[in-house]
C-alpha cells in the first residue's frame, strides 16, 4: 500500500471504487483521503454498504433510529412485529454507525451506490457534485433534478409541451410538470458535507434498486421521538424511491453502471477526459481488484480499493478510523445533549402519547443525559410529593453518570433501590428499555 499512499499524496486528480461493503472501512477510507489529499486536488470515491444506519455526526441515535428494531435483525430468522402484523425482517444485522460529516440520518444497502467528492474549499459549492450525479442519473431516468436543499428528487407530474422543456444542462428544472403536493417529488438522494479550511467533502446517497424501500422508515421512526427533546441536527422527513423500479437481482449491473457514469461525467467535468489527457474512467471498470492506473506525471490516480487484495484497512490510519467509528465514545458518547421525559413539563410542553397501561398512573420520569451519560434524573412512583421526593433521590443516586448504552436492562438498576423486585418499577424499567432500544 506504500504506493497507493504515495499517489494519494501526490496526484491532482483521483478515482477510486471501494469494493468492501463494510461502512465502517469505507468511511475510514474516505477520512483518509480527505487528510492525506493535496489541498488542490479533487478526488471522487465511490463505494456500496452492506445494510446498515447512518447517522450524522452531530444526531441523537435515540431519537433518529428504532433500535430496538436494529437489535431484532442481529438475530437470524427472528420475527418482527410490525403494526401488529409479523414479518420478517428485509436484512439481518443491519448496524448503526455514525458518520464523520453532519446531515440526518439515512439508510444505506447494497442497492443504494455512495458518492463522495473531496475538493479544495475554494472551488466547492453545494450544488456542483449533486449536479454531477444528477447528469449521470438522466441517463435512465429523465425526471432527476436537484432541488432547493440540494437533495436529487424525481418529478412525479406529466410531460411539459415541448416548447416549455429547459435546457438540457439544466439540473434545476425537468421536462415534466412539477409535483403538487398530493404528488410531492420522490427523494433518491441526499446529502452531507464536512469543511476543514482548506478541503471540502460532499457525499450522498443514491437509491438505485433498494430491495427495502417501503420498510427502510421503520427503521427510521423512533418509539422514543415524542418523549425526547433534543439538542443537534433532526433529519427532515421526505418521500423516496428508487432511480430504477426493477427486480433486486439486477442491483449489481445497476450499481456499476451508475458507477462508470459518475466517473465519466466527474472526468468531463475535470477535464480530465479529453483526448491527450485520459483519466482511464474507461479502463477503471476492466481493472482486476487492487489494480492502480496512474499518470507517473501526478496527473490522475484511478483503481478499486477495499478489496481483500489490497490490504488497505491495514493502513495505519485507516485502522485508527476503522476503531473510532466502531466505538461506543463515538456512537453514543458523540450524542448532545438531551432529555427523556414521560410527561409535559416546563422545558418540554408537548403533549405525550399514551403510556403503556401498566405504566403506573403517578409515576413520572425525567432523565438529562449528556454524551451519552446520565447527568442527572427524576424518577417517581408515589403521588405523594415527600414519598416521591425520597423516590428521586434514590433512583438519581442509581442512575447518575452511568452510560445509557452500557444498561443492558433498566430493570437490574432501578431495582437496587428496592428489597426485592417491584412491580411498579418494573414497568417504567420496561418504557425506558423501549426508549433506549434495549427491549427484547
């Protein structure tokens, strides 16, 4: 890998697909490229996820993800219930992982292909990269366009009179009428960046053939959302499809396909296509896994990574990346701050859903947690104000700095408060276990 890490180091333009699907490996490579990269240069990384949930840097996991639904998925042929009716799950052991660049929070499988493009701060504006995959998009479907949020959406409304269709580079405007708001556009790809002085990062997703599509909101909707309210980033909510509407066994010629297209319309938009000057965006897709194709004059670097030939997660900072996404400091402790309350109360006026029928009638639940730690709480059952004043002091003194991800069941430690087991505890351990995404 020395000298792959000499080329990323040097060379003005660079290429790469990943062919892991591990998240975690290529974020890492990702991170890498935008430290090590020239300040000049500007480099395209195109990589697929096995399934998995990717939250922003600065999200609350609690609040954006059912994680009692990710915990069901690591168990094989487990059942999962879903309103009231069983299913199976669409993938086993999807994983939550925390990205480095901000934005909501997403979806990722093997029929959803990953942009990232890294370029000098200068050069960068929001619109430019998902312009460029919008190009690539049109070649099979016409209704791509990038909206006012810099999301790629399809326009659902019919064909314009010829006479009304824009320009054909314009990426902002189709050929069909725009949607209304009983026919809203279909969201196919969103985005998310990450500045430093010098480099910019913007990558997004791109739904091509999900074989989830109508399940990937479950995952997405929180049981715990009404009774949090939270500091940082909440994603915005958007109706999405798929670029193609096929059967899943024709992802993997989809993906690649998207793929070349991307790197075609990056290279032209470089100018690193023209005649005299090839990039080898063509030659990349007959390349075998851990090939590199290079201009020894610094030019351009192009060639799958991430494959078991390569070694690449061997790379010193690369493992380091790997370790950090795949800590608990950072999955959980990088949470802001927030409160789980079961109640209206003076900072959260909202009205709450119904609590679950042996929820006890006075009992009430307060919990602040900051970076993931118990900062402080207030737990009562009695409704009698100097029981339950005694009643917070204990549960507080149980609950004070302990890691909400490192609770395995609520229930073990409010009942240390107790001589024996108690009802009534037991069932709020069993609403804060739903919460917290420790149910079984």
């Amino acid at each position: 890998m020395q000298a792959w890490k000499a080329l990323v180091q040097a060379s003005k333009y660079q290429i790469y697909v990943s062919r892991s699907l591990d998240p975690f490996l290529n974020l890492s490579i990702e991170h890498y490229l935008l430290q090590q990269s020239p300040p000049s240069s500007t480099v395209l990384f195109l990589y697929v996820n096995r399934p998995c949930v990717v939250i922003g840097r600065n999200q609350n996991p609690w609040l954006e993800v059912d994680l009692n639904l990710l915990k069901q998925t690591r168990a094989s042929g487990h059942t999962q219930h879903v309103d009231g009716k069983e299913s199976n799950p669409p993938w086993e052991n999807v994983q939550l992982v925390r990205r480095r660049s901000g934005g909501g929070t997403v979806f990722h499988d093997e029929g959803n292909v990953n942009y990232s493009v890294i370029c000098p701060t200068a050069n960068f504006t929001r619109d430019k990269h998902a312009e460029m995959v919008t190009m690539a998009i049109r070649e099979v479907n016409p209704r791509a366009r990038v909206n006012e949020r810099h999301d790629i959406v399809l326009d659902q409304g019919s064909v314009l009179e010829e006479m009304d269709w824009p320009d054909a580079a314009d990426m902002h405007r189709t050929m069909f009428h725009p949607s209304s708001e009983k026919n809203p556009p279909l969201k196919v790809s969103g985005s998310a960046y990450k500045m430093t002085r010098q480099r910019s990062l913007h990558h997004g997703t791109c739904l091509l053939a999900s074989g989830g599509l109508a399940r990937i909101s479950q995952y997405l909707r929180s049981p715990s959302r009404p009774f949090i309210r939270a500091r940082g980033v909440e994603s915005v909510r958007s109706p999405i499809s798929n670029v193609h509407e096929t059967p899943k066994a024709s992802t993997p010629r989809f993906n690649n396909s998207f793929q070349m297209e991307v790197t075609k319309t990056f290279a032209e938009l470089y100018g690193i296509g023209r005649p005299g000057h090839m990039c080898g965006f063509r030659e990349l897709f007959n390349m075998n896994d851990g090939e590199i194709l290079c201009d020894w004059n610094s030019e351009w670097v192009t060639g799958f990574v991430g494959s078991k030939f390569d070694n690449i997660d061997e790379v010193q900072e690369i493992q380091e990346g790997i370790e950090e996404l795949q800590s608990s400091k950072w999955l959980y402790g990088q949470t802001p701050q927030f409160t789980l309350s079961s109640h209206s109360n003076e900072e959260d006026e909202r009205e709450r859903p119904p609590l679950p029928k042996d929820f006890p009638p006075s009992a009430r639940v307060y919990l602040k947690i900051r970076s993931g730690v118990v900062e402080s709480s207030k737990i009562s059952i009695s409704s009698d104000e100097d029981s339950a004043n005694t009643e917070r002091k204990k549960f507080d003194h149980v609950l004070k700095d302990k890691n909400i991800h490192d609770i395995g069941d609520f229930n073990d430690v409010l009942n240390r408060v107790e001589h024996g087991v108690s009802t009534e505890v037991s069932s709020i351990s069993r609403w804060l276990n739903i919460m917290f995404g420790k149910s079984s």
